[in-house]
C-alpha cells in the first residue's frame, strides 16, 4: 500500500511539473530556454513511467497500456523509458539551470538599475521641481522688475509723474478717442523761472525737494480727466481736455487756466527751512486732431511758446502762433550753423590793446569774432546768448583759451621776451560750475609755454549767483598757477559792492556805460570816482574800458586811473596785424 502511495505521489509530482513546464511553454515561451525541451521530454518520460508502475498494482488496466507481456520485458520497458527521461532530464538541467542562474543575475541587476533609475528618477524630479520652484519665483521677480522698468519708462523717478514717453502715449490715445468723440485741448509746457540759481545756491538735493513740492501742488490742483507729467529738469506739462467746442471759448478757458497756473506756481513755497517765492513761464498750445499734426508736432508747438514767453521775461504765458514756428526754425538754424563754425574753425580771435596812463601798452583783451560764410564778420553779442543756451559756451571757453594762448605765444616771443604780457579771455559763469573746471585750466596753461605771458580771466558778476564759495575756493586754486582775474562790467550788477572784498580779482573794468557820457552826465561822473576811490582803497587795479576821445581819457586821467581801453587807443586786431603795426598801438594818442 505505501509502495502505490509512493508511485502515486511520484506521478502526481511529474504530471505537475510536466504541466507547469508546458504551460510555461505555451505562455511564457519558456522553450526558448537552453535545455528546457530536454527537460519536457525527461518528464513526460518519467511520468509514463511512474504510470506504467501504478498500472502494475491494477492488473485490470494493463490492457490500456502498452507493455512488454512479460515481467522482464515490463522492466526494461520501465527502466529504458526512466533512465532515458533521467538522461534527458539531466541534459536539461545542465543547459538550463546555467540560463536560470544568467536569468536570475540579469533580473537582480535589473532591480538593481531599477532601484538606481528609480532613485535618479528621484533625485532628478526633486531637482526639476527645485529649479521649477525657481523658475516660478524667478519669473515673478521678472515681472516684478519689468512692472518696475515699465514704470521707470512711464514714469519719472523723482516726482512719479508720467513722463514725456507717457505723454505721447496718451496724446495717441486720446487722437484715437477722439474720432468718435471730438473735442478741443489745451497744452501746457510750465517751466520754473531761474531754477537753476536755487540748484547752484542750494544744491541739488534741495532742488528736487523743490521739484517734488511744485509737482505735488500741480497734482493736487488738477482734474483726474487731464494729463500732468514732467518733462525733465524744471519742466511740467499739463493737458487738459476742453469743455467747449468752438475755439473762441476753448481759447478763453486756456488763458483762464493759464492765470490760475501762474498763481499756483507763485504762491510761497516753503521747503525745509527756505522760502521760495518761484515764477513759471507757460508755453500753450491749443488743438484738436482735425488736421495732420503728430503728438511730436504738438509738443513742439508748445515749446515753441514757452520759448517766447520766456522771451517776455519771467511769469508770462504765451499761445503758439504759426509765426513762431519760423522763428523757431531760424533759431534752429543758427544753432546748427554755430556748432558747424567749431567743427569748421569760422571762430578766430582780434586783441584790443590795453595801455598805461602813459599810452604804454600792457596788455590785450581776446574778443571773439565769427567769419560766418554768408553773413561775413558777426559779433559775439549775436551768438554768445545762443550758445549758453544750446549747451556749448563751455566748449567754445576752452576753444578760445587754446587759440589765445597758441597765438600769443607768437607776440610774446618776438615783442615781449622780457616782460609779462597780460591777455585777457572772457570766459561764462557757467565754467565755475563744472567739478573740474580747474583741471581744465590747467592742463590748457601746460600745453602752452607761459613764461613771458600773463593769462587774465575775465568774469562777470553772474558767477556769484552760484555756490560763492566753491567760486572763492577755485579761483585761489587758479591763482596759484599764475592765472589773474578780472571782474568785467562792474557798477552794472547788485552784487559788486557785497562781494568785490570776498572775490580775490585783480583788476576790475569800469563799464563803458558809465564811460561814454562821463563829461556830460554828472551820475556818470561821479560813480566812476566812487569806483576809483573804493578800488584804490582795496589796491584792486582799474581799466577803464570804452574810450574813444581825449575828453575821456583825460577826465580819468585827472581821476588817476591806472590802465585804459577802448577804440582810441587801438581797435580789434588780429595777432598778425599786431606784430606788423610793430609797436601794437596807435602812436597818436598820447
């Protein structure tokens, strides 16, 4: 009885695994395996086997199955078919348990990769969310900052009114809007008076407390429909859209508007510890968008007009008229034809001698001349103004220096090899205000040989409107490279007298207009004897400039003034016609 329990067991345990193998055949293709035919076989065999065994406890089912008919060929029969299978059994395992373990190996490597990819996986999707993490806050710092530069582009920094690009925006916007709904403007370019003297008085910082304080006052006075920016500088603008139709009643609203401005801005302004009492000048333009004009167009009307009005002096307002328009071209012209007169050397220089009571010849003004091409000799009196006010003076001060000094050379080395020859160049208040202004001077002084000439810087009483000490302070650093100083104009100023003892001038020059009447105008007369007395008092040298007759210069001989000037002792000319006179001065003078 155990012995079929046995061969039962041992069949049941070959028919599952001959199962498993042939389903995993079917299946998983496992036949591709090494060895695992082999095996298949080996126990489909030993299962044959294994029943041929059971058979032989059932004598009943022998005739089932096919067997040799006696006990030794049954034997035979059972043995072959059991070591056959063994056979191939063997032979399979050899081929396939190599390919298991080769299996095995890849698939533990492979979980290994798995768990290393995964791991990666991991460590990169953190990484990726990281970054993401910073790219989100990274483009919100973006935005932040391009809503910030956005606003820096249409906005201006010291005052947060829009600026000039913002008002262009607008104006296109509002021509748009206009087409279906059409109405009148009004535009308002304000500029502060003389600002530029609180910035030199006071600083800078001081000044933009001014601006924000005026830009805040037009701000609080100023409908929420219209456009207030700021131009730059000192410079507002305001557009305001007009409740009327017709242009009559548009015009008569804008000069309203125009009063009220006015008063805004003269009103007293108290910024930290200082009271300003400021004017405005209004360029007004008034517009619709009917005709061709570009917002550009229309922003240059209105600065067309607050140039005029500035013209009329400080506190006016001034409409944009057609004619104006021309003036403005010229203008434009002039500038264009002064800047082409540096490049192109039309400027040159003539020396008016500057002599003794005696007639001796001391020394020379430089006056600047332009050859202008068309119009031939032109005055400085005609294009001085124009360039301090298109930003050249500055420029044109060192051109002249240069020329001055080159060409004096010349004279001082073939008449004045012995003694200083003083020459005297003009030169703008606005030279003080530059940082290295000194440095300038300087640098201009060493390209030149100096030893026989004596460089006189002719000032205007203008320069102390500025910081006077920062003026005190560069004038002594000048002083020590040789170079005198000589305030030009003086009596005609409110300032001589406050701060002729402060300034260190060497000579001081009696304006022509106090010359040219001396022997018939008392005042005259008696103001140029004020001046004789105080400066000799101070030991500050006098010129007399503007003579043109002996009764002149006699009259201020008797007052013992020390140096003179003017066309009676020699008229404008240029260093080759000097040098050719060979003495330099007219001889029938004295």
């Amino acid at each position: 009885m155990n012995e079929l329990l046995l061969e039962s067991l041992v069949a049941l345990t070959a028919f599952a695994v001959l199962w498993t193998l042939y389903y995993s055949m079917m299946r998983h293709k496992v036949e591709t395996q090494p060895g695992s035919r082999f095996l298949l076989a080996g126990f489909i065999l030993l299962f044959i086997s294994s029943l041929i065994d059971i058979t032989d406890n059932f004598p009943a089912l022998n005739q089932y199955v096919l067997i040799g008919d006696t006990p030794t060929e049954a034997v035979i029969e059972k043995g072959i078919g059991s070591l056959i299978g063994l056979l191939f059994l063997a032979v399979g395992f050899h081929r396939w348990l190599p390919a298991v373990f080769e299996l095995s190996l890849a698939k533990k490597n492979i979980n290994k990769l798995n768990n290393k990819l995964g791991k990666l996986v991991d460590e990169r999707t953190a990484e990726l969310s990281q970054v993401n993490q910073q790219l989100r806050q990274e483009i919100a710092e973006r935005e932040k900052a391009q809503n910030k530069l956005d606003k820096q582009m249409l906005h201006d920094p010291l005052t947060e009114l829009p600026n000039r690009y913002a008002l262009l925006e607008y104006l296109e916007h509002e021509r748009l809007r206009s087409a279906a709904h059409p109405s009148h403007y009004a535009m308002f370019i304000i500029d502060l008076d003389q600002f530029k003297a609180v910035n030199d008085s006071l600083g800078h910082a001081t000044g933009d407390k001014v601006i924000k304080a005026i830009g805040n006052r037009l701000a609080f006075n100023h409908r929420s429909e219209d456009f207030l920016g700021r131009l730059g500088g000192d410079e507002f603008v305001l557009v305001m859209s007009m409740n009327r139709d017709d242009p009559q009643s548009a015009a008569l609203q804008t000069y309203n508007n125009a009063t009220t401005l006015i008063e805004l801005v003269a009103a007293q302004l108290k910024v930290d510890k200082h009271q300003f009492n400021l004017s405005a000048s209004i360029g007004i333009t008034v517009f619709n968008y009917g005709g061709s004009q570009s917002s550009e167009d229309i922003l240059r009307q209105a600065d067309i007009a607050l140039y005029n009005a500035k013209e009329k002096g400080q506190g006016f307002f001034s409409f944009f008229q057609p004619e104006m328009q021309k003036k403005a071209q010229v203008r434009l012209k002039q500038s264009k034809e002064l800047h082409d007169a540096l490049a192109n050397k039309e400027l040159f220089l003539q020396y008016q001698p500057q002599v003794d009571k005696d007639g001796k010849f001391i020394g020379m003004e430089a006056l600047l001349r332009w050859h202008h091409p068309i119009n031939g000799i032109v005055d400085p009196s005609n294009f001085i103004a124009l360039a301090e006010e298109i930003g050249i003076i500055d420029k044109l001060g060192r051109y002249i220096m240069h020329m001055a000094c080159q060409q004096c050379n010349d004279l001082v080395s073939s008449f004045y090899p012995d003694n200083k020859l003083k020459v005297a160049i003009n030169i703008s208040p606005s030279h003080f205000l530059q940082d290295d202004f000194v440095d300038q001077v300087k640098g201009i002084i060493e390209s030149y040989s100096m030893q026989n000439m004596q460089l006189v810087l002719e000032i205007t009483e203008e320069v102390t409107i500025g910081d006077i000490d920062d003026v005190i302070k560069k004038m002594n650093q000048l002083r020590r490279l040789h170079v005198h100083f000589s305030l030009d104009d003086f009596g005609t100023g409110y300032s001589s007298l406050t701060y002729l003892k402060q300034l260190p001038i060497d000579t001081v020059k009696i304006d022509k207009s106090f010359i040219q009447e001396l022997h018939e105008n008392k005042d005259d007369a008696s103001i140029v004897e004020a001046i004789l007395t105080m400066t000799r008092a101070l030991e500050i040298d006098v010129i007399a400039e503007g003579i043109e007759n002996q009764s002149q210069y006699k009259f201020l001989a008797d007052l013992h003034c020390q140096y003179y000037q003017g066309y009676f002792f020699g008229k404008p000319e240029s260093v080759a016609a000097l040098i050719e006179n060979g003495d330099l001065i007219d001889k029938r003078v004295i």
